[in-house]
C-alpha cells in the first residue's frame, strides 16, 4: 500500500539515489555515459540537499513509499510561469513501481494542492523528448505538447526536451477520475 508524506531533509540522500537511477535508465543516450555513469549521483545530492535545507513557500515535495521504501517523489513550484502556472519540476516513480498508478497519485495530489492554493489552475512540466515511456504516461493524462526546446543546463551534453501543458487542474482530475 502507498504511503504518502512531505519529504524532510534526512530524505536527500534517498531521493537523490532514486533520481539518479531513474535518468540512468531512462536518459541514456540524451545525457553522456559519463555524466550517468560517474556524475550524476553526487550531481542529484548536491541538489536535493540544497532543495530540503532550503525550502521555499512555492515548493511541493511529496514522497511515495510502499513497506517503508522510497518508490517515487514528486516536486513543483507554485507560480513558477505567468502563462503555465505550477512547474512540475520532478516526477520520479521506480521501475518496479510503475504501472501501479503511483505516479497518478502524485499528480493528482499535485493537483488538487494547486486548487486548494487557488493561484493559478494550470501546471506543466519539461520531459525530455527520448524518454518514449513518460511521454505516453503524460499523453495517457491529457497533457499537450506545446514546444520542444534544445537545453543544455543538465549534465555535459544538449538535448531535446518537450514543455507538456496541464491548462486546468479542475479538468485533469476530472479526466484521472473518468479513466478509473
């Protein structure tokens, strides 16, 4: 059974394994083998340390467990775009996680968080355009792509990466509910 809680600041070093492993197995190729091989544990550390020691008001961290044991997280910033609202900046579920609907219950957490805010409606977030598996989970949930960019700002090598679009939280859950 899942559990889900605020992540704390003892929870850096197990999100940031379970980041790591998730662009290991799914960014290969996108990012160089150097990058995922060597650097990006120490790389994802370095930045979940700085995320939980400093947590802002327009941050949202949630933790999915099962029997104790990070399987998933999700983090966004409220208010992050004038035009697209919340930024889902990370959306990470286990491999042997998937497929069980813990990446929906994130989502829809999010979701309903953003309402409860009452800011803005709206959410998106950027996937990177060779991770084929996210991409139909985002798709499956109604979002639009609206643009693909080059960005450079992770790792050493450029990518592709697609702006997926949420345009109101209201019809996302309504959506999620209608597909159970």
């Amino acid at each position: 059974m899942f559990v889900f809680r605020e992540a704390k600041i003892t929870d850096a070093n197990s999100i940031a394994n379970l980041h790591a492993k998730s662009w290991q197995q799914n960014y290969r190729g996108s990012f160089s083998d150097e990058f995922l091989d060597n650097e990006v544990l120490d790389d994802r550390l370095n930045e979940w340390t700085k995320r939980l020691q400093n947590q802002s008001n327009d941050q949202y961290l949630i933790l999915l467990e099962e029997d104790d044991e990070l399987q998933g997280f999700i983090c966004a910033y409220f208010g992050h775009d004038a035009q697209f609202g919340t930024l889902l900046d990370n959306l990470h579920v286990s491999l042997n996680t998937q497929g069980k609907g813990g990446g929906t219950q994130l989502m829809i957490s999010l979701a309903k968080e953003i309402l409860k805010r009452n800011k803005e409606k709206g959410f998106y977030l950027w996937v990177l355009d060779s991770n084929a598996a996210a991409i139909s989970f985002y798709d499956k949930l109604g979002g639009v792509a609206v643009e693909t960019v080059e960005s450079n700002e992770i790792g050493d090598t450029p990518f592709l990466k697609i702006r997926y679009v949420w345009n109101d939280a209201n019809v996302f859950l309504t959506r999620v509910a209608a597909d159970k």
